[in-house]
C-alpha cells in the first residue's frame, strides 16, 4: 500500500451498510458501494478524497480492578 493512500476505514465518514451488493459506504459523499470509498472517489472526480477525517479510536480496555464494574 502506498504511504499517502486513504484508508476509508480509519475515517469518520465510513459506515459499513449490511447490504451484500453494497456494503460499504460514505457519509460525507452520500453513497454506497461495493469497492473502498475512496477509490471510487478517485475513480470518478480523478483526485483523491478530500474529506477524509482521522476517526478517533478509544483504546482503553476494560479491567475488572475498576470499582465502577462492581
């Protein structure tokens, strides 16, 4: 994979749809497809996704020394 390339699903704009002809999908561009967002973005406006946003991901686990559980 190329450095520079988006990766749709580290974006806040990519939902997956649980449809088998289109499972993926984009929020901000508003459609679905079967391919990576982001290509199809390429594909048709010939430059890359503009709209990519870094998701912010929560990784703090869980631990059952935390007296909020009990």
């Amino acid at each position: 994979m190329n450095k520079n390339q988006i990766h749709c699903l580290k974006c806040i704009h990519y939902y997956s749809t649980h449809e088998p002809q289109t499972p993926r999908g984009c929020k901000l561009y508003g459609f679905k497809t079967q391919n990576i967002p982001a290509i199809v973005v390429k594909k048709q406006t010939g430059s890359e996704c503009l709209g990519f946003e870094l998701r912010q991901i929560k990784n703090k686990k869980a631990s059952f020394h935390d007296k909020k559980y009990w």
